[in-house]
C-alpha cells in the first residue's frame, strides 16, 4: 500500500509462479508453459503475453469416505477425452485437496460442470 508520504509499503510479495495444480491450469487454458514465460520474465526481462484463454479448466477431487456413484475407471471411461491429469494426492495436502484429483479441459464448460458433477455424484 502507499503511505501519506508516498512510499509504498508491500504487505506480501510473491516472486514465484503459484503452487499447487495452479501453474498447471494456467498451462492448459492458455497452451502455454507458464515456468518458460516465468523464466523469462526472471533471466531476459521479457514479460509475454497477453494469451488467449484457449480452454476452460477444472479441477474435481474425491475424499476416500465418501461412497462414490461412479467408479475412477468409469470416470476415464466418461470423461477421459477431457481429463488431462489425475493422481493420488499425498496425505499431507489431502484435507484441503482431496485423496484423489482429477483435472480437466475443454472449450466447453457445461461439458466441465457434467464432469465435476459426475465425478462428484454420491450413491444414495
């Protein structure tokens, strides 16, 4: 923020690209390589850009206590043409992540929703 007397004071600054599946959705809604674009910006001073967003993305994760609807090879059976990642999550990230992740694109983001809502669904 800026003071009265005109410095400016950073409360936070971050000289790193995201963490977690972030850059990852940055690389695939835009088909770039967000570390190269990163790198550039650090070593040549050179700032790319401004992309295009090529796809939409998203991200949908499964606790191991909840009893899914559909199975994980019925999900990459479903949805595999938009699935572009899936793993375990390690233990130590997975209250806020989830045990399982999927993470997904396409132009079409109904098509996204249907998928995080199929992923999501719960047997009743």
């Amino acid at each position: 923020f800026e003071t009265k007397d005109k410095r400016v004071i950073e409360l936070e600054v971050n000289m790193r690209p995201p963490g977690a599946w972030m850059t990852d959705a940055i690389n695939y809604t835009f088909d770039i390589d967000v570390y190269a674009a990163w790198a550039d910006m650090v070593v040549k001073d050179a700032a790319g850009g401004p992309y295009k967003g090529k796809y939409f993305t998203a991200y949908a994760s499964r606790k191991r206590h909840i009893d899914y609807l559909h199975s994980h090879a019925d999900v990459l059976a479903a949805h595999g043409d938009k699935i572009v990642h899936h793993q375990a999550i390690e233990e130590v990230f997975s209250r806020a992540m989830g045990n399982y992740a999927y993470q997904m694109r396409s132009k079409d983001q109904k098509a996204l929703r249907q998928a995080v809502d199929y992923i999501h669904a719960e047997k009743a």
